[in-house]
C-alpha cells in the first residue's frame, strides 16, 4: 500500500522526516532550494523514486514550481502506487489495473447499481464510488472492503469526490441536490439544493471553503461550504453544460457547453473573465492543465484540444483517438490520454503516435 513519511519543518534550517519504519532522517535546508531538489533528496535517503513521490501541505499537493516552504509543520510525504487506473462500470463494480500489465488487481463489488463514477482520496488510501442505485461507498483502496455506505439521496448519484483534506465528501445526485458527508460517521452535514434546477454537477473548491454546483440549464452557482450561502452566479445563454470545474487556485471556473463553448468566469463574481469556441461539438470533458494556462477538451470522437486561457486560441489538436469517447483526461502532459468509451472499455493511449498503450476491459 502506501507508505506515509511525516516532514516537520522546524526553525532551525533542518528537515526530519520519519517514516512508518521507524527510520529517521535529516535534511539540511541550506541544500535544498526548490521541490525538485527536496525530492532528489529524498529519493536517496528514504529509498521512494522521486515518481513516487507526493508531499502534501496542509490539505494542498506540492506541485515542482511551488516555493518551498521555510517554517511550520504538517509537510507530509506519501509514496504513491505507480501506474494504478481506477474505472468504474455498468456491472455495478469498480476495477483497480495495474497500467503497465493491463491486469486487474482488485474489484470493489457491493452496489446493486451501474457505477457512474469511481475516484481516489488524496493519498491513495480510499476510494469512493457513486452508483445509481442511490448510495456511494468508500472502500479500503488495498483490501476492496466497503469501509462505509452514504445513504440519503433518492435517485442515482452521479459523481462524487474527496476534500483534500480528507474529512468530507461531496455528492451529487439526479434528486438535483448535493450532499456534504463526513468521511468518519458517515452523516450528511449539509444539503445544497435550488428547487427547479436539473443539477449536473458538484464540486469542492482545493481549500473545501467553495461549492460550485452546475446546472444542466445553463447556471453555475457558487456557495460557501460552511453555511450554503449564495456567493455568485455564472448565468450562460448559449447553451446548456456539459462540464463545469475549478481551477487549481479555486479563483476561476471553467465553464463548458454542448455548443462547444467555453467560458472562463471569476469564482468570486461570476463575470466571465475569458470565452471561445471549440472546434466542433459533442463535447465530453474538459479541464485546466499546466497550472491554469491551458484548457483540455475531448471530443466524442476522441479529438482532443489545448486552448490558452489567456489569448483563447487553440494551440493544438490531437486526432486519431478511438471513437464513442465518454470521459478522457491527459495524465500528467499532453502525451499521455486515459479514454472511457461506450463500447465499455477505459484504453491508455500516446498522443503523438496515436498508438493504443494498453487496453482495460
């Protein structure tokens, strides 16, 4: 499983790490000068390949760019299981595949329902799926034991997902509510809900503090978690939405319509900050990458775009994916695409040579 090494950061320029092994370590600050160098380091004394490796601070991933920090506490580094792809499925099951064998390692079977969405926690340790028939579970991701069930919803639920923090659970469902869980009683500590408003989606800012709750009629509303107070409204007229997310700061949205349109709209206001047109329709995805510079689009028939937030102009497009495309996400660069498709297979794919990595059936 994964292997857990508190980092405390202590006034004196030194770094300990101890790890679930009892081993202890010791790094100079004066030798590290950005996360790179930090993980170089680490890799060597600790034995984790710097691939594997994830820090966490406070309820945020450490990304290469971000300025190491100088004082306080509660640096975490975890030892991610490489090469690990989680689908989810109208038999009613989640699958765990190991990438580079295309082997099954593990099914999570329990709902009587599709499974419409399967998704990690943050260090790898849980995973929690969302099936129709009303509930969703959080499974011990190593064993495939059903830790807890979320009972509340009344029709399907749609997706669902993790805080950073861990400690809550958001759910969206086809009652057109969402439903804010603790991960350890399992209660519901809060419902968001607009009475005539077909939800699409819902989603927890980075830090938790936002909800944005997406509505298939054209309206994102963003919420304060702690209170389901109003902060602004996206209100689009061109079309209904297909997708709507948070980016990486949790100061923008990106907006995505069946028409192929994209709005980028401040999470504070409301105003649309950025829009362009993709090229063509049929969109199923899209997301911001490279730090919010860039949007990913997919297509249905498995092209796949890279906008500039900035100037809105198209910089690139892939084609020769396969067809009937469901869901599709690059995987840490443009090079490398995991695709859902109708036909019931998930594959992973090279972008540039078109060619088809491994299959996941």
């Amino acid at each position: 499983g994964n292997s857990r090494c508190m980092l405390t950061l202590h006034r004196t320029p030194m770094i300990v790490v101890q790890c679930l092994n009892g081993e202890t370590c010791y790094i100079d600050l004066a030798d590290v000068t950005s996360i790179p160098d930090l993980k170089i380091i680490l890799a060597h004394d600790t034995g984790i390949p710097i691939a594997d490796q994830k820090l966490i601070l406070g309820d945020s991933v450490l990304g290469d760019d971000d300025p190491l920090p100088q004082n306080g506490s509660g640096l975490t580094l975890i030892r991610q299981q490489p090469g690990l792809i989680l689908t989810a499925s109208f038999d009613r099951t989640a699958k765990l595949w190991n990438a580079s064998t295309g082997e099954c390692i593990l099914t999570y079977v329990g709902h009587t329902s599709h499974v419409n969405f399967a998704g990690f926690s943050i260090d790898g340790r849980l995973v929690l799926t969302a099936s129709s028939d009303d509930t969703v579970k959080i499974w011990d991701a190593r064993t495939g034991m059903c830790a807890r069930t979320l009972t509340g919803h009344s029709k399907p639920v749609s997706a669902a997902m993790f805080s950073n923090d861990g400690h809550s659970v958001l759910t969206s469902s086809l009652d057109d509510s969402a439903k804010l869980w603790n991960v350890h009683t399992g209660q519901c500590t809060r419902t968001f809900k607009v009475r005539g408003k077909p939800l699409l989606s819902a989603e927890l800012s980075r830090d938790g503090a936002k909800v944005l709750m997406a509505f298939r009629s054209g309206e994102v509303n963003l919420l304060h978690t702690s209170t389901g107070d109003l902060i602004c409204t996206c209100q689009l007229q061109d079309a209904d939405v297909i997708a709507a997310t948070f980016s990486e700061d949790s100061g923008t949205v990106l907006i995505a319509t069946d028409a192929g349109k994209i709005h980028i709209c401040n999470a504070s206001t409301g105003d649309c900050i950025q829009s362009f047109w993709a090229h063509g329709e049929n969109l199923v995805s899209a997301a911001f990458s490279d730090h919010d510079q860039t949007v990913q689009l997919f297509c249905l028939s498995g092209v796949a775009q890279f906008w500039s937030v900035s100037t809105g102009v198209c910089s690139e497009t892939i084609t020769g994916l396969c067809d009937n495309v469901s869901f599709a996400r690059f995987i840490g660069s443009s090079d490398i695409a995991l695709t859902a498709s109708f036909n019931g297979q998930a594959q992973l794919w090279n972008a540039r040579t078109r060619n088809c990595i491994r299959v996941f059936k």
